[in-house]
C-alpha cells in the first residue's frame, strides 16, 4: 500500500480518537452562568497569601480534602479575596471547606469565614479537568453575565471542586 494512503488513514483513526476523547471528557460542555439567591456563605479552612504554586497551599488543600467525609461534611474550596496577580503570580485566599449554614464544625486547627451575602453568580462546568476551560476563561462569563444583568460584583469568589469532572465558580454580588 502507498505510504500517502497509510498516512492519511492513520491520520484520520488518529484525528477521530481524538475527537472522540476530547466529547468523552466533556470538552464540548458549556460553562452554565446563573444567578442563584443564597443565605450566607460560610467555610472552615486557613488563610494563605503567596504564590499560587506554593507547597504551603497545596498542603492547607489537601488536609481540607482529608477530613471531608470524617470530621467535617461539605465542598472541597478555595474563596479568593480577589483575582490572582498574574504579574507575580500572587493569591490572597482561604482554602478549606463550604459547609453549610447549620452544620457542625468539627476540624481542629481551622478557622470559620461568614460571608453575608444574599446573591451570588454562578458558574458551573461538568468535564474532565484537563477539558476544564482556563479560569480567566469562567471569570470573563461571570463578568459578562454580571454586566447583562445590570449586577455589580464583590471582588470574592469562590472555586468549588466536586470531583475531577466538575467545578463550580461563584462570585458574590454586591446587594
């Protein structure tokens, strides 16, 4: 058989795997942007200021993602103060757990954040994390959302993790 012909086949297997995996893992999922009414946010976790790359952050995460399940229920997530300095690569956060509003609070070592707030803006994607589409990416629709609704944005935002097929952003709206 020609080498062109065992090329262009292979080629195209190759093309249509790829196809395939990139739909298998959710790549052709829209981000969905809602408004949704809520009573109060509140989290357990640590405070951390640094580098997005720091092992300090990975650390206060991963202990987070220890517990859930065997001292505390709730969501796996990282509340921002405001969007990441890409200059310096600088976060200003608190990374922990949401829990709910009634819930007991059972983890030693962690700090409680009450945030009054009775609207936030709501960003959800449902994917593989190598298909999740960038943050700035989800932050740009939150915006856009934000404008068309006539809504003004608090600079928080929180980055909840559900598992490694889904994330949900929320951002607070001023009231």
């Amino acid at each position: 058989m020609n080498k062109k012909i065992v090329f262009a086949i292979s080629l195209t297997i190759l093309g249509a795997v790829a196809i395939f995996m990139y739909s298998y893992l959710g790549g052709w999922n829209e981000v969905q942007v809602s408004l949704r009414e809520v009573n109060d946010i509140r989290m357990v976790g640590q405070p951390f200021k640094g580098s997005a790359t720091s092992d300090t952050l990975r650390t206060i995460f991963l202990s987070a993602k220890e517990v859930i399940g065997k001292q505390q229920e709730g969501t796996l997530a990282i509340l921002y103060y405001k969007d990441v300095d890409k200059e310096n690569n600088e976060i200003d956060c608190f990374a922990g757990i949401m829990v709910d509003k009634d819930s007991e609070l059972n983890v030693p070592n962690f700090e409680i954040k009450t945030f009054q707030v009775s609207k936030v803006i709501r960003a959800y994607f449902e994917g593989h994390r190598l298909v999740t589409p960038d943050p700035s990416t989800i932050n740009q629709k939150i915006r856009d959302f934000a404008q068309s609704q006539n809504l003004n944005l608090q600079p928080i935002f929180i980055e909840k993790y559900f598992s490694d097929h889904a994330i949900e952003v929320i951002h607070l709206v001023e009231d």
